[in-house]
C-alpha cells in the first residue's frame, strides 16, 4: 500500500487558492492514500467564530466535490481538514474521502487553546473506516496528547492512524512514536509548515510530518519547512499482530480490571 503525506503551507482565507496548490502535488501522483493537513483548505487562526464560518462547508461544498473528484482520477483515497458548519454548529474535522465517492467525517474531540472559541466540541467518536480491506481511524492533531484516542482506535481494530495536523508544539511527533509503539499500528501525522498572524497572536507551525510503523520506527519523515508531497509503501499487516515476543501481546496482557477508577 503506498501512503503518502502533502505537507504545505495553506493561506488562511483561501479556500480556492489551497484546492489548486493541492491539486498540483496530487493530480500527476500515484498512492493509494494521501494525508493532508489539520484545516487544509481554509488555514487555521482566525480571530472570530465568525470570520472562519463563512469559509466552512457541508457536504455539498466545493471542497467535498474537489476531492471528489480527484480521488476518482487519481484511484487513490485522501484524508483531509476542513472547518464543517452542520446547521449553526462549526467542528474541526478530518475527511475520508474514497474514489468511490464516499466521505467518511471525523470532528475532532478534544479542541486545543483558542479553537475553543472557534469549534464545537466533536460528537462524532472514534470510528475505523474500512476502505479496500484497509481499517483507516481518524484523529486530529491536539487528540494526540490523549493515549485514549489512539487507544480506542486500536482497540477497534485500526491498521493506521490518520493525523491531520496543525501542530505548534515540538512534543507530538516523538509521542507519536510510542502512540504506535504501544498500539502496535502505523500512524500517519500530515503537518503544516509556516506561520499565520492575527492581532496579538502569531503561530509558527513546525512542520515534521511524519510516519510511524508498529515497532516505532520512522519510516517517512519532513523537515520543519519543506513543501512536498511524499509516498512510501507500508504493509497494513504488520498492524495485525500485537505480539512483543512469544510470552507478551500489547493487547492479550491488558488487565482492564484494575484501570477502571
């Protein structure tokens, strides 16, 4: 299975502006699963709920008829960010977008500083979707400082995370290294690169995306500032087994009985 990250560098604002640049990294490409980033079509910091909610979408949104359609040429499946409006609620969210025309929508559950003001909390859970065999499981970048989001999915049956991210601390991409370690499963985290201003508040995003097999190894990796959209092959199997050596499982071993509080 080839899995690829776009790590770019959206303009706030410029939802068209972002489909095009996006366009040109993935049209001429060959993968079966393509990452982008946390809030790829609209860029992230936004001074009002307002201001950010003229630039969501529903389903029937350019965004969603974009990838559309270019999953269907290009035959492979794409995960990316985009600010929801359903009815006057607002979500972070993640889509898994199929070239069978299917979109499978996770909001993020756990909201980070400022998008507090900005988002409603997700209601969605965690789900695992499954996609030419493949078990795919959604989460959005602060969700990674919560082991219970990456454990549900496994625990779900996930082969990989998907992280679309906009990642502003230097921590997760070396948690996500034991987020797969100790789940046993590949995690795929698509960052974003360069900084976004607005009065009294500038973010620099630390680019660094990444993937993480089963064992913790980085198998795919970006530097803090480069654009580029990158492919490897994984083997979603590897995922499969939960076993650490011939007496040990990451899963047979747990003793739910004494982690209840």
């Amino acid at each position: 299975m080839k899995v690829g990250i776009l790590q770019f560098k959206p303009v706030r604002g410029e939802v068209e502006t972002n489909l095009r640049n996006i366009r040109k990294y993935l049209i001429r490409r060959k993968f079966d699963l393509a990452v982008l980033p946390e809030l790829a079509t609209t860029g992230y910091n936004f001074q009002t709920r307002n201001d950010l909610f003229g630039l969501a979408e529903n389903r029937r949104g350019l965004s969603f008829e974009f990838f559309e359609e270019i999953t269907a040429r290009v035959g492979g499946a794409i995960v990316w960010g985009l600010a929801e409006k359903s009815g006057n609620k607002l979500y972070n969210s993640a889509v898994l977008t199929t070239p069978e025309g299917d979109h499978h929508i996770y909001r993020k559950t756990h909201l980070f500083f400022r998008e507090k003001l900005l988002f409603d909390p997700g209601n969605t859970g965690f789900k695992v979707f499954s996609w030419r065999g493949i078990r795919i499981g959604l989460m959005i970048c602060f969700d990674w400082i919560f082991p219970e989001a990456a454990r549900t999915l496994a625990l779900k049956k996930a082969q990989l995370i998907c992280h679309p991210s906009n990642l502003v601390m230097h921590y997760c991409q070396d948690a996500m290294i034991t987020r797969s370690l100790e789940n046993g499963l590949f995690c795929v985290t698509a960052n974003r690169v360069g900084t976004e201003k607005i009065p009294d508040l500038s973010l620099t995003f630390t680019g660094r995306s990444q993937i993480t097999e089963p064992k913790g190894d980085r198998i795919l990796s970006f530097s803090r500032t480069e654009q580029a959209f990158k492919v490897v092959k994984i083997d979603p199997e590897l995922s499969d087994t939960k076993n650490v050596n011939r007496h040990n499982s990451l899963f047979a071993d747990r003793r739910v009985e004494f982690y209840l509080l």
